[in-house]
C-alpha cells in the first residue's frame, strides 16, 4: 500500500512580486530588514508560521492570502487513502496489544504513517469517519478524542457519542479483561502520587504528565505560544518523547524531529524556536 501525502514544509511557490517587494524593502529600510523579510515569507509558506505585527505591515495580507491559496492548490493533489487509514485504526482496535511497528508490519506500511493516523484519531480527526474507540498507549479514546474514564468496563464516555454502536461494544467486550488488568497495574504504580486518579484505565498515562521538580528556570519558563497553555505543552511533549522511546523509534534525533513537526503545526501550533528548543532539551535529557 502507498499513498502520497500533502506536507507544506516541503516547498512552496515564490512569487516574482515577492522579490519585488523585497528589494523595495532593502532600499529604503535596508538589508537586515530584508532578509528578515525573506525569511518571515519563507518560514510562513512553508510552516505557516505567523508574523510579527511590525513585519506583516511590510509584507501584507494579500501576500499571505496569495501564498495560502497556493498551497490550498498544491493540497487539492495529495489526498489521504482512507483504505489505509481504515486498516490502520481497525488493526488497532482489533489488536491493542501491537506497537506502533508491528501495525506497520502487518500492513507493509512506514511506521511514520501509523503514527501520524493515530495522532490525528487522538485529535478526533476521525470522528466523521469512524465509529469505535481505540486504546492507544494504555489510553482508550472515542473517535472525538474524548479520553474515556471510569473503572473496569464502566465507563463515562462523551454525551454526543454513541455508546449503542455494535462494532464499540464488541471492542469492548474484546478487551474487557486486558482493561481491568490495566487497572489492577495502574493501581499499583500510583499508589501514594499526588494528583493522579489511581482508579482511572488511564491512570498511568496521567502519571506520566508530572515533570520533575528540577527542570531548568530557563525550561520550565518557555512561552511556546501554542493553542494550549505553556506547562501542558511541556508535559505533553515530555510524555510524547517518553511514548515514542517506549514504541522503539531508532533515534532520539528522529524523535526529536517529529515533536517539532507535531507540536509547530496542526492543533498546537506552538512557536517554532521554542518547540525546538524544547525538543532538544528533551534529547539531550533522555540520550544519558
């Protein structure tokens, strides 16, 4: 199975009338203002990252309204093969005890594709599409991205979901035993940890959120400028680190990597400078 992909970061269409407009700007404000120019074009057609307001006035939004339609364009020749996006979920929901290269395995797939279908299920990316829960690092979600809660097999699912659905229910029933195992183990990692819901399926995924009470000043005050607020972006992109050494990706740089491209895009949306520096704090911290 293949499929090709729209991805932003790799090009975009420059324009004649930006350079034009960039010469206009090293004349009269000078080089240095230029190439800031340049490069805030550069950086928003590839990662759409924003621009600051003092620069935007000199490179305007029609500019960015002609750059966004041109990647709209370039979007329109890529398209996601639900064929294999389906056979990704279902593997999962069918056998929540693969890792991430197992399910690539078995479907002859990159596990880099796995895991982009599993990041966007756990965003409700799916929710039009399909129609089960999954379990995802001991984690079980709804389609909406709702974190289901509650102990052993009772749960408290979101209103808007359909509980009825026969395929969700014979998921169910199908991991009925591993979850109460989950539980049972669960309970016993956190026993005593302060502001964790021992009694959760998730509960050992909620442990994981707690960063050490020694991180770096410097760290711990990064403005990451993302949609969520600055300490959960740092204890989600710490347990994604965690989460991605525990499937078995090769390399810290790789890991690093994708927590750049995941968290300066999509949902988050963070600050590509800070998400960075971030992402290697947390390669240099995890490689000892």
């Amino acid at each position: 199975m293949s499929e090709k992909e729209f991805d932003r970061g790799k090009c975009f269409t420059f324009f004649a009338s930006y350079r034009k407009q960039g010469e206009r700007i090293k004349e009269i404000l000078g080089p240095e203002k230029a190439l800031e120019y340049y490069e805030a074009v550069i950086d928003y057609g590839l990662y759409a990252k924003p621009i600051d307001n003092n620069l935007l006035l000199y490179v305007g939004d029609t500019l960015l309204e002609t750059i966004d339609s041109s990647q709209e364009k370039r979007s329109r020749a890529f398209g996601e093969n639900m064929t294999i996006t389906r056979s990704i979920l279902e593997t999962v929901r069918d056998h929540p005890e693969y890792s991430q290269n197992q399910v690539a395995q078995e479907l002859q797939i990159s596990k880099g594709k796995v895991n982009k279908v599993l990041t966007k299920y756990r965003a409700g990316g799916y929710a039009d599409d399909v129609d089960f829960n999954l379990v995802i690092n001991k984690v079980e979600y709804t389609p909406d991205g709702t974190v289901v809660s509650g102990t052993g097999t009772n749960y408290n699912t979101n209103t808007n979901y359909n509980n009825n659905n026969n395929s969700t229910d014979r998921y169910r029933d199908h991991q009925r035993d591993r979850l109460d195992g989950l539980v049972a183990g669960s309970l016993g990692r956190v026993a005593g940890a302060p502001n964790v819901v021992a009694s959760a399926p998730n509960s050992a995924d909620a442990a994981r959120l707690r960063l050490p009470d020694d991180l770096p000043e410097d760290i711990r005050n990064i403005k990451f400028e993302a949609r969520i607020d600055d300490k959960s972006m740092l204890e989600v992109m710490d347990r994604d680190y965690r989460d991605y050494l525990d499937d078995g990706w090769e390399t810290h740089e790789d890991i690093r990597d994708k927590l750049i491209e995941k968290f300066t895009t999509g949902f988050y949306c963070g600050d590509k400078d800070k998400v960075t520096a971030y992402a290697e704090f947390l390669m240099e911290h995890y490689k000892i």
